[in-house]
C-alpha cells in the first residue's frame, strides 16, 4: 500500500461590495505538523463574496496538487481537506447543495476537476478559525486597490494568524470517546503541547467528515440537495440533505454564513448657517442649503467614498441640505440619487430655527416634557421621537430589502441617524442624548439575513482633517 500524505487547504474570498473590488487567499497546510507550505492569493477586480471564495478553493486545491505532482502515480497518495467558512461553497462542493447560480457552476466545475473527487474533503469552519486565508484575502484587495498585485514575499498573514490547536477526534452527539478526546485537546492545548499524530483530524474519503457541530445558516437562497462531481463529469457519491434555517446570532458565538449584510453608510449632511449655532433644524423649517463650509465639507466626503470605491448606491433625504451632499458624492462616483421621504428630519414644530437656549426659555416646560418623554412632540404640532423611530425604522426595512447584500451610502439628519443606532443597538429612547454626531460625520450600520444588525463606526469625521 502506498503512503498516504495529508494536506489542509484553508481558502476564503471576500468583496468590498458584493460585487466590488475583490480577492481571495488560500492557504495549504501539512496537517502532520502545521506547517504552512504554500501561500496563494490575489486581487480579481470586481467580483462578489461568492465568486471569490469559489477563486481561493480553486487556487488552494491548485497549490496542493502542485506541491504533490506525482501523486497517486510514483508518489504518495494525496488526501485533501478543505477548510472554508462559506457555508455555500462548503455544501455545494459537497454534493448537498445544488448549484444553481450560472456565475458559481464553472467554478465548481473548475474546482472538482483539480484532484480526483475520492481524495478530498470539505468542512465548514467559524470565521475565527479561518484567519490565515481571510488575511491573505484582504491583502490582496488591498494591493489592489493600491494598483498592484499581491507579492507573497511582503505578506504577514501567517504572522497574524492564531497559533493552529489540534482538532480533537469526532464522533456522535453524546458519543464518549469524543467528549474524552475534547477534554484531551484541551488539556493539551493548557499545557502548551498537541495530541499526538496530526495537528489536524483530516477525515479520509472512506469516512467523510461529520457535519459541523457549530450552528450553520445557508447562504440567502436556500439551495437543494444535489451531487456536484457531476458537473465535473466525475462519478462520486453525494449525500442529501436540507438546508438549515438562519437562527438569531446570539452573544460571541461564531457568525453563521448569511452571506453579505445590506451595510448602510449614514453621512450626516454638511453644514448649513444653523449648524454652528446650534439651532433646530428640522423638516418643518427654512429647509437651508450648504454654507460654505458644508460644501467643502461635501466634497472631502466625495474624495474619502471615492477613494474607498465601496459606495454602490446612494439614497437621500428630500432636504435641501441632504440632496446638495448627495449631489456631491454621487457627481464623484458617477452614481444616481435615489430620494426616500423616511430619512427626512424630525419636524421639530415651534421650536424650528430656535436654540435650545431660546427653546428652553419660551417652552420650558414643553422642552423637559420632550427630554423626559419619547412620546412627547415639540410645541406647535412636530413630531415626537417615537413618531421618527416608527417612519425611520419602516425606511430601514423598505432599504435593507432593497438593497440585501450591496453598501449604501444614507444622506440623512442627525435623528435618523441616531434612530438606526439605537435601534440597531436596542438601545432605549435616552441613548439619543448620550450621542456626539458631528457635521458630515460618517456612522457605518450592517443588516444581516437573520434580521441582527451590527454597528461598525460611529461619528467619524477622520475624512474631514
């Protein structure tokens, strides 16, 4: 019997857009020792989430067969185990998953052809296991947004990954000798050394991995059972099985594969007259336009967007101020304004073009009533904080369905902005006052499939200095 040699690809893809600026890192590792013995990666333009990972297993599985030519024929037998946290491409490679997407069946089909369907694996790991590829990914969209292409001489991604810990042997739910060899590579992994024999449990063809025990959602459209060697014209077995249902990402657990969020940008206008002197400016008022500095303001935002190159939609409040900032931004980018009437401003009634000063000394009472009170509007008619939280939370469900999986860049006022953090944060009504959010500042807020959403950047004004 010839000798087997056992292999880990690790392999991730990833777009700054979906579709936008892409790349995709792999990673190929003896699974005796750890050792890294090839590196791959690279920056393919513009491309989504799903076309890039589909890029980096192929690259992996390249590599692997690269190092190991003669395998199968004068040399050692080649046993493959690819490691990904794309709950997508892990499936349909599979076999459980049908591919039905006409961009991913050439790339399968690209990837069953590289090494004899018998010789290689698939598992679905947590993003944190996956960092080494994930790192080479990102240097590669950042070589190529700096106009370059990834050089593996320069890059640090093994220096930033985890240090590798040994995979403990797997059986059933419940199974004893399983939760011995949990306790083993714990053990173990406290003293600072590894279970003898391999630092990975590469499961063989002859038994194929278990499913994954970590909680696992599918990519937004639920596939169908299928045997994907067939593309490649190559007999293997498939296994069918159902899809399962997105569950709410709880606490630090791992993130299910939801595929890419709706990620909305919100740029708060550029100044107008009233923004240095502090006075309400609602949708109830002068409807100002941009002072100068609220232009200027508007176009370092533009140079920032563009220099980023991850905006591909732009949407507005009908204010004056918003559509001028807007304009700005999408002249730049070569985009169109789309206006939505849920991110216009609070209409602040009697209060408009006051200061809170001057407001406080003319309606005293009515302004501790409104700083007390969700429920309560301003003087004269406006609307209260639970009014905007209801119309701005209907324009982020109309906007997150709209836009599932694409970066938008929100023109939008100070309480909206506010009102999607907060409830982003499930925040009560007073974690409005505890914000700062600056002229032209930039908040960042991301949706996912399982309805969670996750607050990346809060009044940023770096693209300003």
């Amino acid at each position: 019997m010839s000798a087997v040699r056992r292999l880990v690809v690790e392999a991730d893809g990833g777009s700054r857009g979906n579709p936008g600026p892409a790349g995709y890192g792999a990673v190929v590792i003896d699974a005796a020792t750890g050792e890294t013995l090839a590196e791959a990666a690279e920056y393919i333009g513009v491309a989504t989430n799903n076309v890039a990972e589909y890029r980096g297993l192929i690259a992996g599985l390249t590599a692997a067969k690269a190092l190991f030519p003669d395998a199968g024929t004068t040399g050692p037998d080649l046993r493959v185990h690819v490691r990904m946290d794309s709950k997508l491409v892990v499936e349909q490679m599979s076999g459980r998953w049908k591919i039905k997407h006409p961009d991913m069946k050439p790339l399968a089909a690209r990837a069953a052809a590289i090494l004899p369907p018998s010789s290689v694996t698939y598992e679905w790991i947590p993003r944190a296991q996956n960092k080494h590829a994930d790192r080479l990914a990102n240097e590669a969209m950042d070589a190529g947004r700096d106009g370059r292409q990834w050089e593996a001489a320069a890059s640090t991604a093994e220096l930033d990954a985890p240090a590798r810990t040994p995979l403990p042997d797997r059986g059933p739910p419940g199974d004893a000798a399983a939760g011995a060899a949990k306790a083993r590579a714990a053990l173990a992994a406290a003293r600072g050394g590894t279970e003898a024999g391999t630092l990975f449990e590469v499961p063989t063809a002859e038994e194929p991995a278990p499913p994954s025990a970590e909680p696992a959602a599918p990519e937004p459209t639920v596939p169908e059972p299928t045997d994907v060697s067939a593309i490649a014209g190559a007999a293997a077995a498939s296994a069918s099985g159902s899809a399962p249902t997105p569950a709410p990402q709880v606490g630090w657990a791992a993130a299910p594969d939801l595929g890419a969020p709706a990620t909305f940008v919100l740029l708060r206008h550029g100044e107008t007259a009233l923004t240095p002197e502090k006075r309400f400016s609602g949708s109830g008022g002068t409807d100002p336009e941009l002072s100068a500095t609220g232009r200027d303001q508007a176009a370092r935002a533009a140079a920032h967007f563009a220099a980023l190159g991850t905006v591909q939609e732009i949407v507005s409040s009908p204010l004056r101020r918003c559509r001028e900032t807007a304009a700005a931004v999408a002249d730049r980018l070569g985009l169109e304004v789309r206006i939505d009437e849920g991110l216009r401003e609070t209409d602040f009634g009697a209060w408009e073009g006051l200061t809170f000063g001057e407001v406080r000394e003319r309606y005293g009472d009515d302004l501790t009533a409104w700083l007390a009170d969700p429920d309560t509007a301003p003087t004269g008619g406006g609307e209260s904080f639970t009014e905007v939280a209801t119309r701005v939370a209907a324009a982020r469900d109309r906007l997150t369905a709209r836009y599932a999986g694409r970066t938008v860049l929100l023109v939008t006022h100070v309480t909206p902005i506010k009102t999607l953090v907060r409830l982003a944060l499930e925040a009560p009504a007073q974690a409005m006052f505890r914000m700062e959010l600056s002229a032209a500042s930039i908040s960042t807020v991301a949706y996912y499939g399982d309805g969670n959403a996750s607050v990346r950047l809060l009044n940023d004004t770096s693209h300003l200095r």
